[in-house]
C-alpha cells in the first residue's frame, strides 16, 4: 500500500532515469521533451490511486494535502514543459536535451518536498530542486544575464540553505528528533525550537521571495529563460509552500503571538513594496518578479486568516497563482527564441500586439486582468477569497493594505495593457507561433476565463482533495 | 429565462463581431446593432410581466452559481430596472450607429467591447445577488477602459487610467461592504449567503452599519460623479470617443444612481439616514461646482461633462430625501439626462469631425454653415438646461418638489443652482452657434443618419416633457420595492 501511495515519486524517479539512458543513447530534443512529459502525465495519472492508497512511511507522508499539491506541481510543471518545448525548438548554441531534464529532476524534488515529514527528506527535496532550477536558470550560458542571475540564484540559495541546514540542526539539538510531528510536539516554546523555527522561516522566507527576503528575486526572472523564470516562479513556490501549510496544521505548529506580528508585518510589506518597485520597471519579467511579491504577500493575508475558509483561499490563490504566472511567462515565451541575445521581454516589445497578433494579446490581458484582479479572470475569484477570508477573521488593517496595494498594481497592469494596444511602430512581418505554443496559450486563457466565470467545480475539487 | 437573453445575446454579439470586424466590418456593425435590437425586442414585453408577491417585479431568473459562498446567479427586474435596461439598449444602439463613420480601425474589437461593456451594464441593473451585481459592476468597466484607451483623443491614456483607477479602487470597497454584510448576516442566521432579499432581512446595526454604508455610498458616489470624487468624469468624458462619452455619460453614471437607491437606502436604511445630511449638501455643492465650471470651459466636450456633474448632483439630493415623489423625480432625471446628454455628446462629436476642433473659441457662427446641427444643438442644450416643456424640467421639478417636504433650504439651494446652469447654457449656445464664423467653412450639414438619430432622440425628450405620466406609472410600483423603509423627519 505504502507502495502504491508513493507512485507519484516513483514514476519521476523512473522517468528521470529513463530520460538520462535515453540522452547517452541518442540526443534528441523532441524525444528528451516527450519522455518528460510521459513522466510528468504519467505520475499525474497515478495520483488517484495513490490517493487511495495514502500512507506514511515515516520519512515520507502520502496524504490528501501533499499529493495534492503533488498534482498541482505536475500541473504546473507539464504547462512549463510544452511553453519550453517550442521556446528552445530553434536552439542550436547549446545542447537543449538537458533542459527537460532538469525540469524533470526539480519537479521530482518539488514533490518530495510536498510529501516530506522529516526534515532529512525536507532538505533532500529543497536541495534537488534548487540545483536542478539553477541549471535552468542558467541554461543559455551564453546569455550573460542568464550566467549572473544563475550565479546569483546560487549564492543566495546556498545562503538560504545554510538558515535551513543551521535551523534543522538547533532543532534537532532542542528535542532530538528530525520528524516534523515528534519535534513540534517535543520542543514546543524552547529558545532553542525558536531560534531553529525562526531560521527555518528565514529560509522559507527566500524560497518564497517576501520583504524582507526578495532582492534576487527581478534580476533572476530577468536573467533567466522564460520557461525556467516560469518554473522558478510558480513550481519552487508551490512546493515551499506546500511543506510550510502541510507543517503548519500538525498539532503544536501554528503561529505564536510574535510570529503572527512578524508574518503581517511581512505582508504588508510584501503587498505594498512589490506592488512600489513594479512601477518602475520596464521588463516584462521584471515586472512579473516584483508582482509575485505582491502576490505572496496576499497569500500570507489568507495564511494568516485561519479557518475553514482561509483554508481553501489558500489552495484556491495558489492555483490561481501557477495558472497566471505560468501564462504570462509563456506568452513570453512563445514570442522569444532562445537563439536571440535576450528574450522578448521588455515592455516596449509588446507594442502593438493587439493589432498584430490579437489572440495572444487577449490572453496576455487576460492573465494581466487575472494578476489585478478583476473579472472575468479567475484572479477576481481569488482576491475576493481572500478577502472573505481576511473579513471573516477581522483583519482588517491587513484587508486595507490589500486594497491600497491591488489599486497601486492597477497602474502597472494597465500600462502594460495600453502598450499592447498602442500602433506598432513598424509593420514588420509577423512570424506565425507554433502549434503547441497555440494551443497552450489558448488552455491557459480559456482557464482563466473559465474558472473564473464559474469557479464552483473548482473550489469543489480542491474540497474534495484537500478535505 | 428571458433576462439571462438579455445579457447572452450582447456578450454573443460582441464576441462574434470581433471576428468579423477584421474582413467585414460592415457586417460586424450590422451584427452588434441587430443583437441591440433582438435584445430590445426580448425587453420590452417584459413590462407587462408579472411574478408573484412579495414586491412588484416583472420577471426573475434564479441558478446556483458558487454554492461554496452562497452566490447565486439570481436576476430579476422591476420598473426601474426595466426603464433603465430600455435605456441602456436603445443609447447603444445609438452609440454603434454613431459610430458607423467615426470608428474607422479595429471595428470589431471596437464594437465587442461596446457590446461587453453593454451587457455589463445590463447585468449590473438587473442582478439581485450581491457577488453577481458587483461581478457586473466590474465587468462593464474592462471593456470601457479599451474603448476610451485605444479609440480616444489625445489625452487617452491618462483619461482611461483614471477612469479605471477611480471606479476599480471605489468597487473594492463595495467589495469590502458587500462581504462584511454577508458575514454579518451568517452570524445573525447561520446561512451564508449573498442573496439581496436575504440580506434585507439583517440590517446592519450602529457603527459597523455606519462603515458598510459608507463603502457602498463612496463607491456609488465616485460612479456617479458627485462632488468631491467626480475628478475622474471630466477627463474620460472628454477624451473618449463619441460613443464612449455617449456610454458613459447616459448609461454608466446611471449605474451609481442605481445602486444608492437599491442597495444603500434598503440595505442600510438607519445609516443612510444618518449620512443624509451630508449626502444633501453634497449634492447641492455638485449642483454649483458642475455650473460654475461648466461655464469655465472653453472646450465644448468637457463643458457638457460638467453639466453632468451639475445634474448628477440634484440625483444625489433625490436619493436622499426619501419621498416616493423625489424617488420618481430621480428616475425620471436618470432617463431624460440620459437622452438629452446622449444627444448632446452625439452633436459634439460631429462638431469635432466636421471642424476637427472642440475648442468654443474656434467655432462661433456655425448657425449658417451649419444649420440643422445648430437648431438640434440649441434644442438639447435647453432641454439640458431644464426648459419647461422638456424631460429634464419634470425630473428635476420632481426632486424639488420632494425635497421640499422634508429639506426646504436644500430645496432652495438647488432650485438657486439653475440660475448658473442658465448662465452655462445660454453662453454655450451663443459661443458655439451664433457671432461671427472663425474661419470659412464647408463642411457638410447634418444628412440623413444624423437627423434621424437627433429626431429621434428630440421626440424622446419632448414626449417625456409633455406626458410623462406613462414614465411615472412604471416607476411607482418599482418604488414601492425600496419603500419598506419609513419616511422619517430626521431630516427637517
């Protein structure tokens, strides 16, 4: 039973050796990219019955919450391998088999940081994916702004791993255990618990790119290819951020009264300082990066409001979050190639798009109307939820910040949208995007749309699994 | 049934249009207008409709939407709603025929975000749930935000990003309002839900009220263009294309007016009792800021906006008298100064595509160059003005005539603040059609789709001037919907 439980982690494993073999054997981008995706389908499909199996092996926990968030991290990484596919087709200034690859291993390290229950796997988790995002990020070596936001994603990862490492070691000194239930039990309120929680929030904290924690954060979006920008953005989050809601409902975890003051005061500074320094920015990416501040700062809002609808806004913005930010990479993406010296993604690169290529510009404004917010797009659901959330739990200095900060973000939002819809400036001939790009850009759309015109099937499926 | 075809058929339109637009965009145009007149012909055999009791409404759809939160989709429709939907259709049909020479790129995108922005509008009138009615209220403002930022003038983007920054940032708080009245009524009941009927039933009490209120009341405020938040109105109206301004000004200031009297006065009825002093003599303050700045302008466009806020202000006083009488006055206002400002920004926009100038200082004389734009100029100026005779007089009189009973110095107030609104007036008149021509012009007069929209819309407003009772008995039923709340003295 245990067995069929951990399927999920299995199959990953498997495809990534499988996907190594097949590399030595032969280099070919497009079978690297389809034994990817068989891998990724493949642990997607085992889900169900794994759910059914559910188990704890002690290192390892298979509940309804990690395979969820299991699900949601090979949603999200399989959207990433068909935006990538097509973005590195063109490529000939470097091998493009290994991209796949790493794709796979961090995705295979995601999911067993979103099941881990021992800090041992938790660190094993966290390092497999970091390594394998830094290869991603890093991929187009020829790039300089790849190599220096890959060498910044390495310091200050390795950094961050070190608060982890130092805060797992004091924890385990205060109550001699490295498993999540029997520590929190253990140590409950020792200076030495604090100390190795408050560093293990320190490196949550980078993972997750919140004020205080988020000066890598625009450079690396910047620096890296679209679809590794994307995988750091929406997949690295969606895992950190499983372990940490996984963790946080285990009896005796929850916030103290002083944790809960440092993590509003993280917020709001989170909501208003992303949503500040995005106003200045003329890069896409950049723009992306500092919005997702703003957008982790919302999501502390619902983490913070506890309760049974707290809970699902949670779950809820995240999905909103990974569909968003993984459709307004991609269409990045689909408009950039590799080869070029830099992707296409400064502001002033979108102009005009609504006259020359009016499908993706639609979807571009409807991931940028999803990111602000407002109907028809889910992320008009999602900001409503959290807002439930907050009022419900009379947070209210908190609500308002939420406020002031999505009318700030407005601004840039629009001003992305109006760039679109100016003339272009030259009426060059517009090359046709490719048919799994297409055919991607139009899912993500037709999701945003539609979960957010009729979110009910949604908010029921993540009742179901999450419970 | 019929009212989920009302809002189908226009975002079906729309959505069809924008294709077509690209190779065909006559068709796309012919397209929008026969959804517009499909959508009028589902609408108007509505008013003979009847539901059951309790209240007087003519018909009613109701679905689950997001159980989750107990939002459903429930709309229903009663003689205010019905008046204004009439309205919101027939000035769209008018804003796409207006369209037919102006809008010359992007017809298709342009036409489906009229349509959307139409069906938003639509929506926000007839929606009774209180998620759904704020989901409209968003929505009609995305599509408006393009029409204004792409097809505009000069100062676009500016004028859009205010737009949408005043009427986004003001819905947050009907957001916040609407949330914490659901909860509040959760916590009296122990159901959650978003039902407006529902929420009826709990009144929220004291101070909390007090802040519930207060979000609604900003937010309908800023939508409404009342003085101290009206900084957006003029800008947008001036910079957005004709059709837009006509949208704007007929149909979407309307929607605030709507909402104070549908949502603020029942919903929160103690507290917005305790803002209505307040709520008067802004009201009066709107009355004479619109005037005077009005008369300021040497932009033609931009003086018709103000008048807007002048006008917007005697709604305003309307809504918060609480008399059956005021109330009948504000729909009736909401109609004929939608009709006659319709009109109005209709014979701008064809000053500016004929002398390619809004500037009062460079017309002058364009009563003999010009003459049927000229006399249908002067006819919509004076029914604006509030010449007896015509719609505006009897809404306006209405209002008065109900302040009176219960606020007499307000009431003394707004009747003065005609004074300036004939100062206004006549100056634009005598500026824009009569002195000496600022340059030879030969510019084609009015033709035939021109004087049959401005005949059209003439009639409208003579006929509200001179029997306006069919209008009144409409409204009365639907006004009894409000009425539960009981007329106080508070106000003397």
């Amino acid at each position: 039973m245990i067995f069929w439980s951990a399927a999920p982690l299995l199959v990953l494993a498997g495809a990534v050796a499988v996907l190594l073999a097949a590399i030595a054997i032969r280099r070919s981008f497009f079978w690297s990219s389809a034994i990817a995706g068989a891998g990724l389908l493949g642990a997607l499909a085992v889900i169900p019955s794994a759910l059914q199996a559910r188990g704890a092996a002690g290192l390892f926990v298979f509940d309804a919450a990690s395979l969820g968030f299991a699900g949601l991290i090979l949603a999200a990484s399989l959207v990433i391998l068909v935006i990538a596919y097509p973005y590195w087709r063109g490529c000939t200034k470097v091998p493009r088999e290994e991209f796949p690859l790493l794709l796979l291993l961090a995705t295979l390290g995601a999911c067993a940081l979103a099941g881990a229950n021992n800090f041992i796997t938790l660190f094993l988790g966290l390092e497999t994916m970091t390594l394998a995002m830094i290869g991603m990020i890093a991929y187009p070596r020829y790039r300089g702004q790849a190599e220096e936001a890959g060498l910044k994603y390495l310091i200050l990862s390795g950094m961050s791993s070190g608060f982890v490492l130092f805060g797992i070691g004091l924890i385990e000194l205060g109550c001699g255990s490295l498993d999540f239930g029997r520590a929190l039990a253990g140590g409950a309120g020792t200076p030495m618990m604090v100390a190795g929680l408050a560093m293990l929030g320190v490196g949550a904290g980078f993972k997750l790119s919140v004020v205080p924690f988020h000066f890598w954060v625009p450079d690396v979006y910047a620096g890296a290819p679209a679809p590794g920008g994307a995988y750091v953005a929406v997949v690295a989050k969606i895992a950190v951020l499983a372990v940490l809601l996984r963790v946080m409902a285990l009896p005796g975890a929850g916030f103290s009264a002083g944790a809960v003051h440092a993590a509003t005061a993280v917020a709001i500074l989170s909501m208003l300082i992303g949503n500040l320094l995005a106003l200045m920015q003329d890069n896409l990416k950049r723009v992306l990066g500092y919005s997702s501040i703003a957008h982790l700062g919302y999501l502390l809002v619902a983490i913070l409001a506890e309760g049974a609808i707290a809970h699902v806004a949670v779950l809820f913005y995240l999905v909103t979050y990974a569909i968003t930010m993984a459709g307004a990479f991609g269409v990045v993406a689909v408009l950039s190639d590799a080869d070029a010296p830099r992707d296409m993604d400064r502001i002033a690169d979108l102009r005009g798009m609504f006259w020359t290529r009016p499908g993706l510009a639609a979807v571009m404004t409807l991931m940028l109307l999803s990111l602000a917010g407002i109907p028809p797009a889910i992320g008009f659901i999602a900001k409503m939820y959290i807002m439930a959330a907050g009022i419900h739990t009379d947070l209210w200095v908190l609500i308002g910040t939420m406020v002031a900060s999505s009318v700030i973000g407005l601004f840039y939002y629009l001003n992305i949208i109006i760039v679109m819809s100016l003339k272009p400036e030259a009426a060059g001939v517009v090359a046709g995007l490719s048919l799994p790009g297409r055919v991607t850009m139009a899912a993500v759309g037709f999701a945003v749309v539609g979960f957010g015109v009729a979110p009910q099937p949604l908010i029921a499926l993540l009742r179901s699994v999450f419970g | 049934m019929s009212l989920v075809w009302l809002l189908v058929i226009p975002l079906l339109g729309g959505a069809l249009a924008w294709p077509l637009g690209r190779a065909y965009p006559l068709l796309a145009r012919i397209v929008c207008l026969a959804a517009l007149g499909l959508d009028l012909g589902i609408c108007l055999p509505l008013l003979h409709g009847t539901l059951a009791a309790p209240g007087n409404w003519l018909a009613g759809f109701n679905a689950p939407w997001i159980p989750a939160f107990g939002m459903s989709f429930r709309l229903k429709m009663d003689g205010m709603s019905w008046l204004l939907t009439v309205l919101t259709l027939i000035l769209g049909m008018f804003s796409i025929v207006v369209s037919w020479k102006e809008i010359e790129d992007g017809v298709g995108f342009f036409h489906a975000n009229l349509m959307w922005s139409l069906a938003g509008t639509i929506g926000v009138f007839i929606a009774l749930d209180m998620f759904l009615f704020f989901y409209f209220w968003e929505l009609m403002l995305v599509p408006m935000y393009f029409v204004i930022a792409i097809w505009g003038h000069e100062n676009r983007r500016r004028a859009a990003i205010k737009f949408f920054l005043f009427t986004q940032g003001s819905g947050l708080l009907i957001l916040i309002s609407i949330l914490a009245l659901a909860f509040f009524h959760q916590r009296q009941t122990g159901v959650l839900s978003f039902d407006y009927f529902a929420l009826l039933q709990t009144p929220p009490p004291g101070a909390f009220g007090f802040l519930v209120m207060l979000g609604l009341f900003i937010a309908f405020v800023v939508k409404l263009a009342g003085f101290p938040v009206h900084i957006w109105l003029p800008e947008t109206h001036t910079e957005a294309p004709t059709a837009g301004s006509v949208i704007l000004a007929s149909i979407l200031l309307k929607t605030g007016a709507y909402g104070l009297l549908r949502f603020v006065v029942p919903l929160a009825p103690q507290a917005a009792h305790g803002i209505a002093p307040v709520a008067l003599w802004l009201g009066v303050a709107s009355i004479f800021y619109g005037a005077v700045l009005a008369y300021g302008q040497s932009d033609f466009k931009k003086l018709i906006a103000y008048t807007s806020i002048s006008h917007m202000g005697f709604i305003l006083i309307g809504v918060f008298v609480f008399n059956t009488l005021a109330w009948q006055g504000v729909v009736f206002l909401l109609i004929a100064h939608g009709v006659s400002t319709g009109a109005l920004f209709i014979i701008v926009g064809s000053v500016q595509h004929r002398l390619h100038t809004r500037d009062l200082d460079r017309m002058g004389g364009m009563w003999t160059d010009l003459p049927k734009l000229s006399s249908f100029g002067t006819f919509f100026i004076l029914a604006a003005m509030g010449l007896p005779g015509l719609g505006n007089f009897v809404g306006e009189f209405l209002i008065l005539r109900g302040t009176y009973a219960v606020a007499p110095v307000v009431a003394v107030a707004a009747a003065v603040g005609l004074i300036p609104a004939a100062l206004y007036s006549l100056i634009a008149i005598q500026r824009a059609f009569h002195g000496p021509a600022d340059a030879a012009r030969a510019q084609p007069d009015f033709g035939a789709r021109e004087n049959a929209m401005m005949l059209l819309l003439a009639a409208a407003i003579i006929w509200l001037g001179v029997y306006p009772q069919p209008i009144l008995d409409v409204t009365a039923p639907a006004l009894q919907n409000l009425a539960a709340v009981p007329v106080t003295a508070m106000l003397r």
